[in-house]
C-alpha cells in the first residue's frame, strides 16, 4: 500500500464533492443511494473504525455520537441510523465532515509511517472502499438530480462524442481457463479464491450495445412484447411503467453527468436494469455472457470498451467462489452476506476511479437496479 | 388589509428561517411535511400567482420554470411537483429562493399603494396564508430535527417554565348560539358562514391537559388498554408501536423547540393525535368538546389557554358550516375540499404568529396526525 | 322482544345463504368483507357469548375453540382471527356452522320462557345484531361474486324496472327538530340520547340520483374534472383508477344480484362511495344532506324512496350525539369505538330486512368504501 | 410416452383431492399458492390448450369462458384471471372441474392411438407438469392448514418414526464431471443442455440435517445473531419475525400432512427458506452444497435421503445452463422466464410424485420461500 494512494483517494473524493452546494450535498432520493455528504463522512468513519481505534494508540474518536450514524451495515460494529433517512442528516453540516475528514487524515498520517503490516492492509482496503464511494457519489448525485424538473447539470460542457467501433463478434474456442485474483495486487475477498472454470467456446460482442441499437429496439416494441422479458422483468416493466432507460428524457434528450443532453446514437447505453439487457440481447437473438466468459474474454485481440464506459451486466448470479470463506470480524461482512439475490456486473465505468477496477473485478446490483452506469455487452 | 400586516408577515417567516442552515432548510422528513426551503417560496408563489400576476400589469415571472416546483395543491394552477419529493429540490438554492421573496416583495411594494379592493383582499389572504405557514415551517423543521439521532435544537436555552393554573370545571348552560366569523376581520372561508347552533349545557375545563396529568394516564397502562380507544386509535397504536406523545424521549425528556428538555409536569402536552386525545379523555371519565362547545366557551370567565399554549382537538369533523359555498377558482380550493376524514382543532399555540388566530378559526388535520403542537382540553 | 322477532330473524339468514354453495359461503374478496358463513356463525357467536353464556344456566359452548374464530372485533372477548383471514377457514364447515346455529336456537329456545328483562333485551340487541348481517352478507357475496369473470347471478330472474318520479325539491322550514330515537321500539345506542338540532332552511331532493343521471355525470367527464371533488376522492380516483360505480361494467351493464344485467336509467345508482356522491352533487349544483336535516326531511310529503332503495350519503361524520355514553362491557363496544373516519347514511337500501330500518337509524361507512347498496340524494 | 402414464397421473391428482371438502378445494392462502379446485383445472386447461386444441380435430373446448381462469403464466395463450384471485374462483364448482376433467380425459383418450409424435411429446411434458402440480397441491393445501387456528390434519394417523443415519462426511475428489440431462428418458428443458462443470474437491453429507440439530441452532441463539445470515436474510428474520421454521408450532408441535405432531428429532427439517438453510450451515461452520456438486455427489457410496424427504436448498442461483434456449411458443415459458432471483434445490420430496425426480432434477424457488418441502444438506 502506497501512501500516495491514500492522499490521492482522499482528495479526489473532496474533488468530486467540489461542484456540490451543502444542499446538494445532502440529498437523498430514494433508500438506495446516500448523500454526498454521507459517502464523504462513511468513508472516513471506516478509516477511523477499522484502522485508526484498533492501531492507533491515544486516537481520539472524532465524535462520539457519529458512528452510529455513519456505519452503512456492519452488524458487528454496533446500532445504524436507518439507511432510508440519511438524507435527514442535516447535522453534521458538510463543514462538519470535512473537518472530520481532516482529522481522520492527519491520524492517519501519523499512524502510516509506523503501521504494522495489518493496519496497512486495511489502510489499503479502506482506500479501495473509498474508490467504490467515488463512483457511487456519483451515481447517487445523479438520481437525485434526475428528481428534480430543473435536471441540473453536476459538470459544465457537453460530453465528448462517442465513437463506435463496428459490431463484430470475438472468438473464444473456452475449455479451462483461471478465473478470479490471483497474485500481488490488491483485490477484495469475493474476487477469490482463484480457481478454474470450464468453459465451452462462445462468441462475445467486441463492444457495449449502443444508444442507437437500443432506440431501435424501443421503437421495435420492446418494452410492449412479454415474450422478451423474464418474467420478474416484465412484472416491473408493467408495475413501474418502463418505457425506456432510467435517464432517456420523454423529449428525447438523455440525463447525465452534464444535464440533459441530445441522445448520441454511438455512445454506450447506460442505466439499464438487469432486466432491460436481457429482453434486448433476446431481441437481438443473442444473450448476456457469464461472468467467467466476461473474464476470459478480456484477453482476446479487440475487446475494447472494457471498463471506461459502462459495467456490463452478466447472467451470472453474485455467489461465492470456490473455497471462499468471509473473514472474521467487520470486513468479513465487506461482500459475503451479499451473495444471494442480485447479479454480477463487470467492467468498469466512466465513473469507476482510475486504477480501481480489473479484470477479476466483481460488481453486483439487484437485478431491477437502473440508477447505475451499467450498460451491456452480447454474447452468444 | 394594512401594507404594515404584509411587511411584518414577510419578515417574520425570514427571521423564523434564520436559525436554519441550508442543510436544515431543505429537510423534509414525511409527505406531510415541508422544507423551510419551499415553505419560503411557497408562500411567495402564492402572492406571484394569485396577486402579482392577475394584478399587476407588466409583471415578470420570477423564474417560469418554478411555479410548478413551489404550487402545493391548487388542481385549477397546473401540473405540481410531487409533494414526498419537496425535499429533493437542492435547486433553487436558499439563496435563490430569498431572491425570489425579495423579487415578490418589490413587485407587491409596486402594486399595493394602486392596487383594486379583490387586489388587496388577496394580498391580505396571502398574508394569513403566509402565517399558517410561519407555524408549518416550525412544526415541521421539529419533526425533521427529531429524526436526527442528535436532536438538534431550533433555539437555544430553555422553555420558561409552565405554571399550571388548578383544574376547575367552567359551566356553560346552554341554548342557542352564534358559530363561526362575523364582521369586518379577516376570516377563512372555512370560518362561515355564520350561523345559529343549538346546545346543551356543558362543562370545559378551564385550562389544557398537563403533561404531568398525561404521565399518570400512561403510568395507569393507558397505551395498552384497547377499551380506551376509538377502533381506528387502537389499530393506529399497535401498528406504528405509540407508547407516549411524539416528542416524549424514552429517557424522560421531551423534545421541542429547545431541543431536549426535562418533562415540565405542568406544561400542556402536546404532540398529541386526536386518537390519544380521546383516549386520554375517556380514561379521565370525560370527553373532548365539539368545535361549537369550545367557541361558545371562549366567552366564559376563567377559560385560560385559549390559544397561547397548543391547538385542542375537538370531537368535530371538520364539515363545512350550513349555506358554506367554495369561491370561484384557485381560491375555491383552499379550504373546502379538505372536509373530510380530518377533525377540528381549535385556539391556536406556541407557535402560532401573533394576531392569526381567533374563536372562529378552525385548523384541521387527520385524527392520526402527531407533529403539530396539539393538545386537548376536557368537557363532560 | 317477542319470541318471533327471534325465529324470522334466524330463519331469514339461513333463507339468505340458501342460493349459495359450500364454495361460495366461503368467499371472502377482500378484508372489509366477510364470507356467509362467518356471517351465519358470528351471529349465532353473538347469541351463545352475549345471551347464553350469561344468562342461561348449563349452557355448554358449542366447540371450545369457535368463539375466537368468530369474534368480530370485541377487544373484551377475548383474541380473534385476523379478519382478512376469515376466508380461510375452510373448517368448520358449513354443515357444522349450520349445527351451531341448530345448536343455538335450540339454548334460546329453553332459556327465552324463562329469561329476565336484561336477557330479552339481549337478544332483541341479537335479533337487529343479525339483521345487518343479513345485508352484510348480501353486500359481502355481491362483491366476491364481481371478482369473478363469469359473474355469477346470486338470484334468477330479472330485476323490477324502476319507475323514478320526476324530480322535484322539497322544502324544509329549518327551525328546532328532534333527533334521535325515542320511545318504545328498539334503537341502537347510536340513535340516542334524543336531542334537538337547530336547522336552517332547505331543500330537499323527493328521491335518489338515478343512474341515468349519474350516466350524464360520466358523460360529462366527471371522473376526469378534479375541481368537483374533494382532495382525499380525486386521490382515490387517480389511485384506483376509478371510472364508473363499482358495479357498472365496461360494456354498459351493471352487476347486481340479478348477476350482469342491462343499466336501467331509471333505477337508484348504486355502489357509491361517499368521495362520488359529493363530486356527483357538486356537479348537479346542489350537495348532500346532513344527517339531521336527512331525518327531519322523513316527514315532509313527498319524500320518496326513503328506505327501499339505496342508503343515502349525507354530509355528516359520524360522530356521537349529545351524552353519548357507551355501555359497561362488551355491548359498549358495538358501535362507538367506530365514530371517527366514517360518513353517516341514512335510510336504508333493498337489501335491508324488513322492518330493520327507521328514520332515526344511523349506517356507517368510511368515504372509500364502495360496495354497499349506497347511493344519493340531493339538497341545497 | 406411456398411456400408463397418463391414466395413472391423472387418477393420483384426483386421488390427493379426496380427502378435501369442496371448502377445503378452494382455499388459497397467499398469492404464491393456489387452490387444489385450481390445480385440478390447470392441469387439464394445459392438456386442452397444448394438446387437445392443436392436435385433436374437432376437439370442442369444454367452456369457452375457463381458458383465461387457468391459463397460470403465459402471456402468450391469452390473458389470465389474476393470480392472487385464484381463490375467489367459488365458480366453476369442483363437480364442475371434475367434469372438465373427465371431459378432457376422454378426449386425450381419443387422441392418444393416433397421436403423431409431437402430440405425444406433449402429453408427456402434461403428464410430468401434472405431477408438479400434484406436489404443489399438497404443499398449497398444508398451507392453507396452517392458517386456521384449528390445524385441520390433510391425512389422518401419525407418520412413520424417522430412522437418521450418523452424520458423515463422503468425499467427491473433484474433477470434470457430466451434468445435466441426457439420455432417452424425460427431462425438462432447464436440465439441458447436459455439458461438462469442473468441480473443486469437496465433502459432501450423507444425508439431510436433522430436526434435533435445527432445535439445536434455534437454542443456540441462530435466529437472533446477524452475522450468521445473510443480509438479505437477516432483514427477512427481522420484517418478518422469524424464530423456527414455517409449521413448528410455539408448544413445540409441528405441523404437517398429519396435523401438528410432537417434533420427531431424527426427521429431516423441512419447511426452510433458503436463508435459513444458509443461516444453520454458517453456524455449523459448513455450506450448502452447489447443484452441481450435489448432481456429482449422488452417485457417491452412502448417499442418502437423497430425493425422499425433503428438497435441498443448494448454494447455486437458478440460471441457464451454457446453450440453453427456450423452445418457441407458449411451451417455451415453462422454465426459461424464471431463471432470475431463485435459488436451486435438487432432489425431492415425500411430496414427490414417484418417479419425477432424478438426479439432474432443478427445482427453484425465491430464497425467502418456506412453504415447501424443503430442507439440506451440508458441504465443504
């Protein structure tokens, strides 16, 4: 674990929390997502918890009344304030936190240059936590955002203009192949135990569906015909009227990170649930890939868009490798408990922080979830 | 209607909103309630709609975009933004929506020393609206701060303290009476038209339950006694777990205005729903007043917190008064179609602005409703 | 009481349930609604724990293990099946609730010659106690019935055409009346204490809204207009969806008892919730009648279908009149506790027994509900 | 396909309704299950619809008016009565569906001798759908049971004492292993495409986990410790109130086919979710077994219980195998729309028909399900 890793993580939080008034900072639009200002103030609670009480001698806990506010779902570590009102947190103000921030900081800098290997570990799994908040204080910024009928824009400017390679489809003969983290690098616990899955041979899209394909399966009637959708799909396209991805605009404009903007046909679609990639990929006679194949596939000569644009949703339910134990104490309840109920997305985002995600990187989500950059890839 | 009363209604709501940050005043903790945010522009959108705009020739919108943010519920003014989702309007900023009030005030400067008598009486429901408001702005800020584990205070010090003047029984004998709003004041609607009704003789206590009294009817197993409650009350304290007033903390203390604050025996209990009003007043052997009852004791000597203290359930649905007919348009809606499903309350409170209230006033909410300062006087 | 106000009244309900199978006795649609043989059960219920329990001696309870399946809603006896599971109960069956009431009939038969004035008075209580049930169960079969695609017919045959007189208003003077029941016959404890109401003058409709004008209602989109209703209705308009009454068909018949048959523009409409009945009299120009000056219009010539058709809306919460008092023990608990939230009906429909209503009686019903033989009547 | 098979699938249906009032035959106790009337029906609509009206010249519908009341799930044969309103179906009468299916009986019997091989494909897949349902039958009526406070028995008697072999450990080395259907004999379509899996080394039960070690959890504090569940479990034990198992009754008692009997230790526990079953194998620091693990281990020496008692929770989310696709037409929304948001269970039940299951058997269910016959078996 390198110290420039933290410094840098810990100040590209504070950048992306820049564009936000303390009032946007606070918002929460549905139980799902959490406030700008709770992802600040959890990520410096978990340095605090599990780094700084257990190594730190004489560390001082910055306010005795807060972890309970700031604990996302560590049953181990104590009472939560109730997720779906953390957007009523209008105390700690967000200079509040940011001192808290500063306070974590300045104990974790004195801790760094004499921590034990294991407090280094967890400093390091704490900067990798921090990254994942990254990319959901955006995602949640987003959706709250989305709310309100001003639509404003987190970031001025428009975006740059996709540029699609053509569609064709990349060859994987499969058979054995090793899946999973292996090696010096950091990956979380549910990226492991490396191991071997055997594959049979499959084609996989070289690149991410695009908003122009997309648009022509709406206008197809995709969301009107029962036959494409599993069947917890179609219950929700009908209970929640889905017409068409989370952020497309009745007026043809698509919602992101710079406002509502005209819908580029070249770029990547985004924000579709689980449910949506698979009635499309049935539309277009082909399927979603399982993580495994994702994985093996990202070695192949022209797999591009792999984790800059949109995590991809796979047919692979989130559940444990082979041999995977949870560890014990909190960061046991890191991954494990999620494993039932929701499923697996690779790749990385627009969104994603540089350097964080890989290869054997594993997201999950509900399989309804739309709020994310989560996009799809074919396969077949 | 005097320029003075608009003046001083339109400082009065800044000066309540000036302990809040603008984390605070965005708070909306429930459906029912609303930030200090959007209390602020509502009440200027009102005065925009109903009087600047018909009004004053030559009048500029403040913002086109925001009339449909800042409506509350006037079907006749167009499309409104979603009342549970106020809270997710980090845009317009408090700064911009004192911009707005500042905006509205200048054209209301600039209409009234011209302005036509229908002008004026709209500029004067506008302010009474505007103190409704004022009293809403505190009962729901309370309710937002007391979902915040760390129970903010709106105010600093302490509440003085109560003095409880002794329980006595004040006779009424009787007969025919005059209800409701006569004369040259300012009235709601709702308030008339006036009219004779015939009563029995009764008895009303001379001042309002105390909490001390409260604290000995759930000492006595009040919550858990179903004879006690009205059917709908009984279903209502088992579903959502009632065990003691809203703001009564489970260490004994009462959440207020204050913050947390030692329970005040001889202090009226308030945060009371009309379900527990009767409960309370069936266990003491008594009953709550009718609406008529209560007005016609306004006139008795000794009726002692009439209206300084908390609003006091009554056992009247609020119905409208014989002969009562809705305006013609927006105006029509204000008051009228709410009557039904809510009971009356009447006097007025700690927190209601100074001169607002009146015999005749009739507030109204749901039998289950708890955030208001609500309390109860006995009769028999 | 006389002896055989107690054989018709049990010999009605089983008459009632003759046209039903086993299958259908056991319908129960929704948890407002109970399926006949609850309703033949609890009422013998009634009888064996109000009247034979106390009164005679000996008596044996009929199964040990009855009484908390069909306890209504009587917290001082004891626990009961959750109502909206009362459809469940498969066992007992039919043949065995039928012996129960042989079983019943059998105890009041041996303790009537001999019963004391306390226990006669119970079971005249016991006799009008199962006489609404009998339109309970009418009403209750009627909607299990419309949830079923074949709309089954509960009788044969065809319904009398209606013959509407003309419309016309009667006059009221208004002035002081009396309310309530008094005298010898019997009355539920919610009629009383008798008392006098001081009215204005009115008038009155000299029948009930037809359904051909209520199809004129329609017509004009008065589903579709949110100025003629109040707030709570146009909520439950756009919440249910609601498009016509509850039993009138998209293809332009209307269910009934009679099962689907052909709207007769002449007939009472019917299966009106209280939320219509307004919006329908706003609509006409006029409004509701209160309850008192419902009552008091009984004796005006020329008031026309008073109790035969359909129970009248009138404009009063239910609410307790002046010294009401409910009773020590379980009878206190039979139509108190349920006086908030709910509208009061008057008259009396074609499904109520004969000989069961009277002009001081009072139904009640919370505004939403739609599913009783309630319709409307004019004043202004 | 054997005629065999039919007859004798037919009069085994006919044959578990025996025992059931016509009461009894229409209860449904949950959206999720049906009524035994209803089972009875479905199975001969889809005999009617997927056999008779395609392949039978001049096959007559038996009533025009039923296809859309047992039409289960497919969007693609019509429009569906709703689900959850099964139960209200007190019409057609069960006489009535008995016909239908003495109706459709005779009909296939005369279709049968001529039938091309398609059409008898399909009365294979009837007769192994039927026998779903027959399990289903039971499973949905014990249900419905145990909603009524007096705990009817489905089956007089008590059942056989239960005879548990010593808990042991059987290992399976691993390796590339066969799974999935293959062969002549039937097997569903989610049982293919048979391919190969690579399995890690592991140790897998010999048989099921006993009602003696689940009390042995319960004792041990298992419902009350969130680290030993999953999130979404732990979130399920406390909405729900979970203590024990779906029929453990608080005395002790267990309810099953039998009415409630005293709990039998040695008998396999039944009536699990899967989070519970995940839940128990944390706390005896074990897991549950992958379905493909489990297909491996069946043929491993002292295997037992393996498809006679109890279904088994396995820790593999229910999707696709590699190739699958589903058949065109109303056939292919057997299996294939449901492979989201399940969990695997492998074996089968007391409740199995004879000869349904076998080893590359999937059954599925959501993981909170409880009111199967499901119970497991641990691995590691």
């Amino acid at each position: 674990m390198s110290t420039e890793l933290l410094r840098a993580t810990r100040a590209r939080t504070l950048a992306l929390a820049e564009p936000l008034s303390d009032e946007d900072a606070q918002l929460q639009s549905m139980p799902d997502a959490s406030p700008a200002k709770w992802h600040l103030a959890h990520t410096s609670w978990f340095f605090e918890t599990l780094v700084l009480q257990p190594h730190l001698p004489g560390y001082r806990v910055f306010d005795e009344r807060w972890p309970r506010l700031f604990n996302s779902y560590y049953e181990s570590l104590g009472p939560r304030h109730a997720r779906p009102q953390r957007g009523l947190l209008s105390r700690p103000s967000l200079a509040e936190v940011k001192a808290y921030r500063r306070h974590v900081d300045a104990a974790l800098a004195d801790l760094l240059p004499f921590a034990p290997a294991a407090a280094r570990a967890l400093v390091e799994l704490g900067c990798h936590h921090e990254q994942q908040h990254q990319e959901l204080l955006l995602t949640d910024i987003l959706h709250a955002f989305s709310c309100n009928p001003l639509l404003p824009a987190y970031q001025a400017g428009r975006p740059a203009a996709a540029n699609a390679p053509a569609q064709r489809w990349l060859q994987h003969a499969g058979g054995i192949v090793d899946i999973g983290h292996a090696g010096a690098g950091f990956g979380f616990d549910n990226e492991g135990p490396s191991h071997r899955v055997l594959l049979e041979a499959f084609e996989i899209g070289n690149r991410l569906v695009s908003c122009g394909e997309y648009a022509d399966f709406i206008a197809a009637g995709g969301y009107r015909e029962p036959l494409l959708w599993l069947s917890d799909g179609w219950a929700t396209v009908q209970a929640q009227g889905w017409q068409r991805p989370l952020y497309w605009q009745p007026d043809g404009s698509v919602f992101g990170l710079h406002g509502a903007q005209a819908l580029d046909p070249d770029a990547p679609v985004m924000q579709l649930s689980f449910y949506e990639a698979c009635a499309f990929a049935e539309w277009a006679g082909a399927r979603l890939p399982t993580e495994f194949e994702w994985e093996a596939a990202t070695a192949l000569q022209g797999f591009e868009q792999a984790a800059d644009q949109a995590w991809q949703w796979t047919r692979s339910a989130y559940s444990p490798y082979p041999g995977f134990r949870t560890a014990a104490g909190a960061v046991g309840e890191y991954n494990g408990k999620f494993m039932v109920g929701q499923q697996v997305l690779r790749g990385g985002s627009l969104a994603t922080p540089p350097g964080h995600a890989r290869p054997s990187y594993r997201n999950f989500f509900p399989p309804a979830a739309r709020w994310q950059f989560s996009g799809l890839r074919l396969a077949r």
